[in-house]
C-alpha cells in the first residue's frame, strides 16, 4: 500500500501505521465520522493533487475502497 497514504490515513483517524490495513473499515475506526470524513476528504486532495466528487466521498467507506477511488483518478498505489 502506497506509505503516503497509509501515513495520511493514520495521521487524521489518530492510528499507529500498523492498523491501517485494506479491510479496515469506517465501522473499525471511532473517531471516523462525519467531520473526520470531510478532514480525509481535504487531506487526500491535498496529498495526492486530486479532486474528489461526491460519490468519490460517499464511495470511501474503507481503506480498500479509499485505494480504489484514488486509483480511479489516476493515482498510483503499491500493492
């Protein structure tokens, strides 16, 4: 997974580097709500130069599907 944003991920939700895993989940994480979401939303264009759209927002429920929207918009992310 791609260390900027396993970086970015434990900054906002307060975690060690080590719980960010692909099947983590907004459900794992306490302090993901509604304004952590919008923090990750500003973080992750910031970090990687991109636009996220609504449903891009909606869509990013998880790690793995955080990894899917960003390669969707261009973003290269290691395996």
């Amino acid at each position: 997974m791609n260390d900027r944003l396993v970086t970015l991920l434990a900054d906002v939700f307060g975690l060690r580097r080590e719980e960010i895993v692909p099947h983590l989940t907004k459900d794992d994480v306490g302090s993901w709500d509604s304004l952590k979401q919008m923090d990750l939303v500003v973080s992750l264009e910031r970090e990687f130069n991109v636009e996220l759209e609504i449903a891009d927002i909606i869509t990013m429920t998880s790690v793995e599907k955080i990894n899917r929207v960003l390669k969707a918009k261009g973003v290269t992310i290691e395996a």
